[in-house]
C-alpha cells in the first residue's frame, strides 16, 4: 500500500464516520459535504491528520480540495514536503 493509498483510507474512513455508514459506501469523487463534512467536522479532519501524518495542515484544506481524492493528493504533497524538509541538511 502506497501513502497515498493509506492517507485515502484514513479520509474515507473518517468521513464514513461522520456519514455514519461503511468505508465503502464513500465516492472518491464526491464533495465531501455530501456526506456531512461540515466545519466542525473538517476541523476535526485536519487535526486527526496533523496527529496521524506528524505534519501541521491550513485548516482551510478540506474547502480547498473538497473531494476525497483531492484531499488525499494535497495532503500527501504535504507530507512529501515536510519528509524532504526533514531531510534538508542544516546550513
């Protein structure tokens, strides 16, 4: 399983809990405001995530990736980001 594919799950299986229903019943494709994702609940989404990735997130990403797989690519980019980051050697 690639970090892409982990970081999907994490989303889907989040947003399953909020739309109460199975991880499977979650479209990749589909607004995550049709499943309830609302401002509380992406500000939970984002903290779970900064908790589970090591990583600080913009509490806005959810608006501004609002689909699944969006999110998925813009918070992998930002893990990348911060690894490569890490791997910097101090000047």
């Amino acid at each position: 399983m690639t970090q892409q594919d982990a970081i999907r799950d994490k989303l889907k299986h989040f947003v399953a809990r909020a739309a109460d229903t199975e991880d499977d019943d979650i479209d990749d494709d589909a607004n995550l405001g049709d499943y309830g994702v609302d401002s509380g609940a992406a500000v939970a989404l984002i903290g779970e995530l900064e908790e589970e990735f090591g990583i600080e997130l913009s509490p806005t990403l959810v608006y501004e990736h609002p689909t699944l797989d969006s999110l998925a690519e813009a918070i992998g980019q930002s893990v990348a980001d911060a690894r490569a980051d890490d791997d910097t050697p101090a000047a």
